[in-house]
C-alpha cells in the first residue's frame, strides 16, 4: 500500500511516521518546508493531565465577547454556508455540562494515549528536541476563573485523571519526586537496566498514595521516564 499525506506539518509528519513504523510506504507533499505552517508557529506545548473542551456550558456568558471583542481569539466570518451554520449549530447544542464532561473523558484518554506514543518514538528514535517535562502553572486573574477551574479538575480527579492539591501536597509530592529520582540515578549508576530498576521497586514506600497499575499514568510508566531523564 502506497499513502500519501498532504501537510508536513506535525499532524502530516505524525501520521507519515507511524504508517512507516507500520510497514506502509508513504510520501509526503507539502507546498513549503516541513513545519513551516502553522505547526512553526505553535508553542510546542504538550498538556496531558489538563483538559477543557472549548463546548462547555460557559461558553454562552462569554458568546457576546468572543463574538465581538477586537482581541478575541475567535475570528468568525459568517458566509452563507449551510456547512459553517450547522457547524455553528451543532457546536452551541455541545455546549451544555454532560456533553462537556464527556468530552473531558474521551480528550484525557486520547492525551494518555498521544503521550504513550509520543514517549515510545523518543526512546525508539533517540530524537533531540530539547524536549522537557517541566509542569504546567496555569494563572488565573479573576476567582470566577479560578472557581471554574477547581471544578474541572475536581470532574478530572472523580474520572480518575489527577487530583487536587494544595501547598502542601504539592511540597509532598515534590519530595518524593527528588527521593525516587535520587534511588534510581543510584541504580543506573550501578550499572542496573530499566528492568532491574523496576525489579528495585524504588517507589515502593509510596505506591500506595501515588502508585496506580492501570489508567493514563502508572508507577511503571513514572519510573520510566525517571529512568531516561537520570541516563542523559
């Protein structure tokens, strides 16, 4: 079989490199140089554990900004177009509280498995691309916007993605992060492969409180990635 893809952008160069990995021959057309679209603008931002789906039962307070504000993000330009109004029509019934929480579900598993698959061509690939795990701090300047937040991730945890958390977990988790990394750069040292390090168990004192086998983030996967980031 013979694929081509039309876009060297990030979605194209995505889908061109897992159909090869798959054994499919692929070429890839693109009228510039790869990621010199919109994917040379973007800013590169993987966000797994946060998810807001732009339908939500909020957006209706907000319609009259986004609609008419000179610095809204949202730039429509309504044509006589039967498609872009039953889009339009489609995407205001969305925007309601259950579809939202089903949307939050299905975006916080697809983003499981985007970083699996990400995660296994770096290790495959060996690629260089500055990549770093460094965290999210989202800001918000008004408590409506802080509120509405706390509510989505309070949906995220009860669906079991992540969990709230004050100062002092976050000092919790912190500690235990350096502890664990500590353990393993210790092992690697040793000379010890990924398997003898999970073989080590070296968060075994704290699986119980942040330990999981199963979902989007497991004690196996927290160890892995510990383990590549201590072999650079």
């Amino acid at each position: 079989m013979q694929v081509c893809v039309l876009g060297a952008g990030i979605v194209g160069l995505a889908t061109a490199y897992e159909l090869a990995r798959r054994g499919v021959g692929v070429t890839v057309v693109d009228q510039a140089q790869p990621g010199a679209g919109a994917s040379g603008g973007n800013g590169a931002q993987l966000s797994y554990s946060y998810v807001q789906p732009l339908a939500d039962a909020s957006i209706w307070r907000q319609l009259p900004k986004l609609l008419l504000s000179p610095s809204s993000p949202l730039k429509l330009r309504p044509q006589w177009d039967t498609h872009q109004w039953r889009w339009g029509i489609e995407f205001l019934r969305a925007c309601n509280r259950s579809t939202s929480e089903r949307s939050t579900e299905r975006l916080l598993a697809l983003a499981a498995l985007s970083r699996h698959g990400f995660e296994a061509m770096l290790q495959a690939e060996h690629i260089e691309c500055d990549f770093s795990r460094t965290g999210k701090l989202v800001l918000y300047d008004t408590p409506a916007g802080l509120d509405a937040a706390r509510r989505q991730m309070e949906l995220q945890r009860r669906i079991g993605h992540g969990r709230l958390s004050d100062e002092q977990d976050v000092i919790e988790y912190r500690d235990m992060a350096t502890i664990v990394r500590d353990r393993i750069r210790a092992l690697v040292r040793s000379g010890a492969t990924i398997e003898q390090v999970k073989a080590a168990r070296p968060t075994a004192d704290y699986d119980t409180r942040y330990g999981a086998t199963t979902g989007p983030w497991t004690t196996d996967m927290f160890v892995e990635a510990v383990y590549r980031t201590v072999r650079r």
